[in-house]
C-alpha cells in the first residue's frame, strides 16, 4: 500500500525559472567535470561555475554562507554606479570589516604600524577608472581578498590554487545574483518581500552592458548628517568566499546516482567504493539515509535535509525546488526488517509522535514515515558495496491527525 501524494502548495512569488535537472551519464566519457572536496567530513564544491550548475539544475546542497542559494553578497542592495553595479553599504559596516581586517592581519604577526598603513590605504577611496582598469585587466579575482582575507590595495591575493589546503576550500565566487532570492528563508516556508533596489534590465542608457566587479569594490553610502553624506568607492577591506556545501547523500546521488561528479580528497579522486566506505564511516545510519534519498529522487521530488532538524525530522519534499513550492511533507526514515521489527532509528512513543504530527500540521505539511524494509539474508558483507541498495524495499505511511470537530462537520454536510 503506497503512500497517497497530495498536490503540492505552490509559492505566490517565483523569481526564477526552471532548468532541467542534471542528466544521467551511464558512461564514464559522457561524464561532466564537476568537482567537489572532502574537507574535514564535509562534501564542498568551491568553483563557481559548478556552484551555480549543480544548485541550478536539481538544488542540491546550500551556501556555507547563505541560508539556501550560494549567493552570498556583503550587502543585499546593489546600486549602479557609473556603469558599474556595486554592493551598497554603510560605513559603520563598513567599520565592521575593518575591524575583522585589522584582526586578521594582526593573527598574521604583523606590527602595529604596519597594519594601520594597511588599513589607511584600504580605506582611501578608489576612483572608478582604476577599478575599470582593475576589471577589465582579466585578473579573476583583482582586489578580493582570499577566504577570510584581507584585501590588499597593492598585492593581488593568492589564486585558487594555493588555497586549495585551505579549511573550507579555495575557489572565490566572482558572480553576483542580482535577483531576489526566493528560497533564502525556506527553512520556515516564508514568502520574501525583498525588492531589489535597481533594475539592470531597464537601464535605457546607450552604453554597452555594466560590468559586475565582483566582492573587490563596495559603494559605501551615508545619508546621515553624521555620517557626512559619505559616498564613495572603497575596496573591500574583509572577504568570504562562498562555497556549496553537500550532504553526503547528496554527494553520492550525483556520483552514483548520476554519474557527474568527482569528490577529490587530497587531489585525489575517490572511487565510488571508497566513497561508500569514506560516508558509511562517517555517518552510521548512511545507507537507510541514503536509500530514502534515492527513492524519493528517483520519484521526482527534491529532498533536503537543512530545516528538517528543526521540525524533528530527516527529510524535506519538495516539489521541483524550494523556489516554486512550500515543503510538502517532513519525513522521518526509519530501517526494518520484512516483518518491520528492527532497533530503530528514532524510537517514538505515542506522545512524541502526537507531538511531532502537530507541529508537522502546524506548518501545512504532512509527516510521513519512510520504512527501509531489508531483506532477511542480508549479510554484513553485501552492506559493504552500494549494490545491496537494489536488494531494499520503500514504504512510504503518512501520518493523519484525527480531528473529532473536522469529522463532525464533515457529517453534518453528508
């Protein structure tokens, strides 16, 4: 008996349009170069361009630095500035960055005087041809600092790789969104109000396309009389570079799965058995985990993990991507065995299931309990190859809360 799938609630605010999801690739010569790096136990993917493709084109994972979309910006409002867009900010953040700089630099060893000189040509302004010049040199990366670095006026940063060691990656994201993110605030089902403050299609001047400079430059802006009209452009003294980070389902659906992507571990590609070891080590519960994922991808749905912890569950469904539709079920995974007796996973008593069927209501969804049935003569071994998957079964069971007043009226119309 298979779950009943309701429509779901589709969001009165969509600002993008929907691509196609990434193919299947059954061979390894049709296999796309996306790359990914396992970091301290974390799946991350740091080039841009394979930020923006794996995220467009099927949502997988979330900014490290964003709520949802790896579109993270020092500022949400942009502002065209002599031909060029610029992040908008004001100078007491601007201060802020000063000082995360000015603690940088200080962890750096450097004395006293050298990091005020530093500071002082940092916060000199920068006439808009030399930041043409700087943009239009073809110096990927020119005036932005490296992760969690310091932009120096007069040293161009570290490439991407020479931070390829680095904690949480290497490549910077050079790319702004400039749309409105509809999926920023998924985690609670909200529908954001933000209205970009310029509109680059509707600029009718003559002059050929602006330009987007990047996190080098900020358009430090002050309307206070304290703040003395203050307009101008600044480098930007303190910047982070924005990565996609994946859950190891995630990571091993598009290797698997669908065959696009490579995970390196220290510059070395891992192979899928190793993979599947690497993430059953790290996870103890990967392979019920990973079975739920698998399903509910193959049937046309887009799982997520981040907010589901907050509703006391495993998984999000989405129908399509979180920007076209509200979560329409929190799933909880559970493994058995063929006649559902097993140690599991998330033992519930009749309160706390009551209680977590509430709260599911609460926010128009529905719970669904997602059985991992094993067969009985699966042995450890099998377990030690992604193969066994083919020999589990999928049970879906929703949850429905009986509401004594709700049938009543029902009733009564009959």
């Amino acid at each position: 008996m298979q779950a009943e799938f309701r429509p779901p609630r589709r969001r009165t605010r969509v600002y993008e349009e929907y691509e196609a999801p990434l193919p299947v690739c059954n061979s390894p010569g049709e296999r796309s170069h996306l790359r990914a790096e396992l970091i301290n136990q974390h799946v991350l993917v740091c080039d841009p361009d394979h930020i923006q493709k794996i995220y467009s084109q099927g949502y997988f994972g979330k900014g490290i630095l964003s709520r949802a979309r790896p579109d993270y910006s020092l500022s949400d409002q942009w502002e065209q500035h002599e031909g060029l867009f610029l992040p908008v900010i004001s100078p007491s953040r601007y201060e802020e960055l000063l000082k995360c700089a000015r603690s940088s630099l200080s962890a750096q060893g450097l004395n006293e005087d050298k990091v005020n000189q530093t500071l002082i040509e940092l916060c000199q302004p920068v006439k808009m041809e030399d930041v043409r010049r700087e943009v239009g040199s073809g110096q990927e990366g020119e005036g932005t600092g490296p992760e969690g670095g310091v932009c120096s006026p007069t040293k161009r940063p570290r490439s991407g790789s020479e931070l390829e060691q680095d904690e949480e990656g290497s490549c910077s994201s050079d790319t702004q969104n400039l749309d409105p993110d509809p999926d920023s605030d998924q985690d609670f089902d909200s529908n954001p109000e933000f209205e970009p403050d310029s509109d680059p299609s509707s600029d009718s001047e003559p002059d050929p396309e602006p330009v987007v400079p990047g996190r080098g430059f900020v358009l430090v802006v002050s309307n206070s009389e304290e703040g003395g009209g203050v307009r101008e452009v600044r480098r930007t003294p303190f910047s982070l570079s924005e990565h996609l980070q994946l859950s190891l389902e995630e990571a091993f659906f598009l290797v698997y799965g669908l065959g696009c992507l490579s995970v390196y571990l220290h510059q070395e590609p891992l192979s899928i058995m190793e993979l599947w070891t690497t993430f059953r080590s790290l996870c103890p519960d990967f392979i019920s985990s990973y079975a739920a994922y698998h399903h509910f991808r193959s049937r046309g749905w887009v799982p997520k993990r981040g907010g589901a912890a907050k509703y006391g569950v495993d998984l999000m469904l989405y129908r399509k991507g979180p920007p076209f539709y509200h979560a329409s079920y929190s799933v909880v995974v559970e493994r058995v065995d063929s006649a559902f007796r097993g140690c599991a996973l998330r033992p519930f008593s009749w309160r706390s299931l009551a209680a977590l069927n509430r709260i599911t209501a609460n926010v128009s969804k529905e719970l669904m309990l997602c059985y991992i049935i094993s067969p009985a003569d699966l042995s450890e071994a099998e377990l030690d190859s992604p193969v066994c998957l083919s020999r589990f079964r999928v049970q879906e069971v929703i949850v429905n809360r009986w509401v004594s007043s709700k049938e009543r009226v029902e009733q009564d119309d009959i």
